[in-house]
C-alpha cells in the first residue's frame, strides 16, 4: 500500500504514547497489538519495534534485566532505520537514548546494578 493512507498513523497510536508518556509500558504495548497484527510492512516492522521497546521498559520496571536488555535489542532492530517522523511519531529522543540503555541494560543482565534510567519521550509529530 502507498499514499496516504499507507502513512495515516493508525488511530491508537496516540493512546500508545500517551500511555507510555505515563509509565504504563504494559498498556501502551497492548493498545498496538491489533493494528501491528493487521499491518503490513514496513508498518508492522515499526510497530512490532513500538511495542517491543515499551516491553523493554515494562522489564525494567519488574526488575527484569534480560528481558529489558534483549526487547531493547529487538526494538531497536526494528527501528533504527525508520525514516524521521513516520507514521507521525517523533522517536528522535529514543535515537539519541538508545546507546547508553543498551550498555546500561547490558551491565544490568551481566550482574551490574539495575540502572536508573528514565524512557526517553515519544511525541506525536505533524505528518510531513
């Protein structure tokens, strides 16, 4: 699918941030599920890459350290080569973070400290 249609962000995509905006990573990974099993790529790549990097959070928060060092890794796989802004999210604070999660993450499932991280914000950004 191209054209606009193929870019429209799906409508719970403002939900998934809002509820990842507030910590509630669990939330913010199952309002996706649905329109992630519908898609297809390259949107379902990205946002199978949503969904897993708010997992990624959610380990943390459990005190998960493998969980969140390797949905870090599969998030990031999925979306470090989505073009700026798509589907009208602005990742770029999750380009900028991902290098120091994932070595802090890395020396939490080595037996390190569990870090005290903050998630980088998502923002709904103008389609353009």
């Amino acid at each position: 699918m191209t054209g606009a249609a193929a870019d429209a962000p799906p409508p719970q995509l403002a939900d998934f941030v809002a509820r990842y905006s507030t910590g509630r990573f669990f939330d913010a990974h199952e309002v996706l599920e649905e329109a992630w099993r519908r898609s297809d790529e390259p949107r379902m790549v990205f946002l199978q890459g949503l969904i897993q990097w708010a997992v990624a959070f959610e380990h943390h928060r459990r005190g998960n350290p493998h969980g969140a060092r390797v949905l870090l890794e599969r998030s990031w796989s999925r979306l470090r080569d989505a073009p700026e802004g798509y589907l009208g999210l602005d990742i770029s604070a999750w380009r900028a973070a991902h290098p120091a999660l994932a070595e802090a993450f890395a020396r939490w499932d080595a037996g390190g400290e569990r870090p005290a991280v903050e998630p980088p914000p998502a923002r709904l950004a103008p389609l353009g």
